[in-house]
C-alpha cells in the first residue's frame, strides 16, 4: 500500500507539472493522471477530482483512455473466465429471433471436452452461501454449510448465534463477513447487527443476509490489492436477474444494511442504493442453487419463502451463489446435475450422460415430481420463478 501510494502520488505531482506548459503537455500529463488513478484505492473519488483541477483537454484524454481500458477489459472477461482448468467455457449461444427478425442470443456452458456419464466435469465453491435461518446456531456449519457433530462444534468467540466445523471455517468466515456482521449477543434490540439478524429469522428470508455477505466480503477482497484482473462485482455484474419490484421488505432490507455495515464501510450507505440492492437481489434469485449437505435424507427443514435452482434428494439446508454454475442453463431432460459430493457447499456438476465437446450444459431448475409435471406445468413453474418459455427437446417435443 506504501508503494502504490508513493507511485500515485508522483505521477499526480508529475501530471500537474506537465498540464503547467501548456498544451504540448497534455497528452503526457494525462498519461501521469491515468496511472495514478489505476493504482488509487477509490477511482470514482478521484475522477470527481480531476473533473474540478485539471484542464478540461486532459480530463477527456483521461476518461478516453479508462473507456479504453474498460472496454478492453470487458472483451478480454470470456477469454479467460472461467479457468482452462474447469473444462468450460461460456459462449453466446443462439435463442431464436424477434418478431422484428433480429437475432437472439444468450450466454451458455459449453463443455471443452468429452464426458462420460458419472464423470465429474468441475467443481466449485460459492461467491457466497447461507444456512437457511431455521439451521443456524445448531448442527450446521455457518461458513461452509456442513453437518456437524456437537462434539466436533467451534463456536464464534464473540457470539452465540453461529457454530462451525472447524478452525479453518471459522477462521474463513471471521476474516470475510462475519467480523463485521456478528451480533456480539448485543441485548440491544436496535443494535445494527442484531437487528438484521433478528430480522432474517423473523421473516425466514436468508436473502439480505447473503447480500450482507457479499457486500462485506467484496470490500475486504479489494483491500486485499491481490492482483486479481476481475473482482466480485466483476463476475456477478454480467449474470442475468430478475426484475424485483420495490416494496417495503426491500425497503426494510436495504435500511438494515445500511444501519449494520454504514459504520464500518465507508461509502457503503451510497453504494446501498434501490437499484442496486434489487438488481443484486434479483441476481439471487435466479442464479443461487439450494445446497444439499445434510447426512439425513429425512430430515425436515422448514423451508424459506426464497426460490432457488433445486433438484435434489436430501433436503435444501441453504443456498450458494457461484461463479460459474450461474450459466449453467435449464432443461427438463438435463445431461448434468449438481451434486455436494463432499457434504459442503464445494459444488460438483456430474454428467448425467455421455457429453461432446462443445455441447452445451444443461441442469434442472425445478423439481418436476418424478416426472408427472406435464409440459404445461413445467412451463408455468418456469415463467412464474424464472420469467421464461421453456424450449428444450422434451417441452417442444410434447407440446
């Protein structure tokens, strides 16, 4: 951090004195002021101080060359996420046309390479996750959402409202988000942290909590300075959502966000705006899949008003929001599923079927009952949760 603000800090002093001679100077002064401002902690504080000190020529050189760099970075994105590594890749696929005739495309999961039925293509962990609030402070894991055994419980130093698994969860989970949204067991109803927590348990909904989690979590990456090319809002700024409409929950919920992380995240209560919160929430609900980690098949959860992608066997005890399974598109005859192979919320996609590279992957959105949902059932459920028509083989085949 020492370096970076020596760095900034020389090619400010630099930039204002070249922009000082005049026009032959402006091309190199605006060279200084763009490197200073790729290295300064908050870009968006410091183009509002250029826009006010700087001449007006080398203020449009500079924006010229972050839209530049924006654009660039924007084409680069599919080029190397995600990894090699995870044998996928995401391409625009095409969706039919418009009544006007134009072209539709999409963004789809294609395989890079053969698959057998049975054989694990990737895995992954989520951005974020959460127990349903009925689970927390029991038998589950507060970070990776694993069942645990009263004896092998770490609980949290500072409050009694989470346990986990081990040292390495709690320790993950303290250093990420749960710092700073520990309830400390403040009897103080109006506590900040309490008051959020209280309300995720009143109404069930587990939603603003991970939104919490993200926003907190998304923070401490960037004041990690990793090197990372993409941060958090990076990946999930291209993920489709739905539309949520305003109402007094979300109202409730972004004032609780607010209250809780406004002390310690500077500039947080501006970022928190109406339009953020519900596109974020939004993005929740048609991309997070229900987690399955628990060791009984029987066991009863009840259940949050909240939707999420689930078809499974043993019952939801949360839910995770990832990365890459986000583009994983849905069928009715899918040739993946999503498996907890190690009873955490470390997520496989497991080939149903033998897959060629370049094929497309597909997984089930909704729990079709075995099978007895007919086809217009399935496509109501679909366009109810998830706004759309469902035109895979199995739909268009039986309609």
């Amino acid at each position: 951090m020492e370096e970076r603000e020596k760095f900034c800090m020389e090619q400010l002093s630099s930039g204002e004195a070249l922009f000082t001679q005049g026009p032959e100077g402006y091309d190199m002064a605006a060279i200084c002021f763009y490197k200073a401002l790729k290295v300064y902690p908050a870009p968006a504080e410091l183009v509002m101080v250029y826009q006010k000190t700087i001449p007006p020529e080398v203020f449009t050189l500079v924006m010229g060359m972050l839209s530049m760099d924006v654009q660039k970075k924007q084409e680069k994105y599919y080029t190397v996420f995600p990894p090699k590594e995870m044998n996928v890749k995401i391409e625009e696929l095409a969706e039919g046309v418009t009544a006007e005739g134009q072209k539709v495309v999409r963004r789809g999961l294609v395989a890079t390479k053969d698959f057998t039925a049975g054989e694990t293509i990737y895995s992954e962990t989520p951005i974020i996750s959460s127990l349903e609030p009925s689970l927390e402070g029991n038998d589950f894991c507060h970070y990776c959402l694993k069942q645990i055994e009263e004896s092998a419980k770490v609980r949290c130093a500072t409050c009694s409202k989470v346990v986990f698994c081990s040292e390495t969860c709690e320790k993950a989970a303290t250093t990420e988000f749960h710092a700073v949204l520990c309830t400390k067991d403040s009897e103080d109803a109006h506590n900040p942290e309490r008051a959020l927590s209280d309300y995720t348990k009143e109404t069930n909904n587990k939603y603003p909590e991970m939104i919490a989690k993200f926003l907190v979590r998304m923070v401490h990456e960037e004041t990690l300075n990793s090197g990372e090319e993409y941060n958090l809002f990076d990946h999930i700024e291209r993920l489709r959502f739905l539309e949520v409409r305003p109402s007094a929950a979300e109202e409730k919920e972004i004032a609780l966000l607010k209250l809780a992380l406004g002390s310690k995240i500077p500039g947080i209560e501006e970022f928190i705006n109406e339009e953020r919160y519900l596109t974020l929430k939004g993005k929740l609900l048609y991309n997070a899949y229900g987690v399955s980690t628990s060791l009984d098949a029987s066991r009863s959860v009840e259940p949050s008003p909240e939707q999420y992608r689930s078809v499974h066997d043993a019952p939801v005890v949360g839910a995770g929001f990832y990365r890459v399974t986000s583009y994983v598109s849905h069928s009715c005859e899918p040739n993946t599923k999503v498996a907890f192979l190690e009873h955490t919320n470390n997520m496989s996609v497991v080939a149903t079927r033998d897959i060629k590279a370049g094929e497309e992957l597909h997984v089930g959105f909704i729990d079709q009952k075995n099978g007895t949902l007919s086809t217009e059932q399935r496509r109501q459920e679909l366009f109810q949760h998830y706004r759309f028509k469902c035109m895979c083989p199995r739909c268009e085949t039986t309609e």
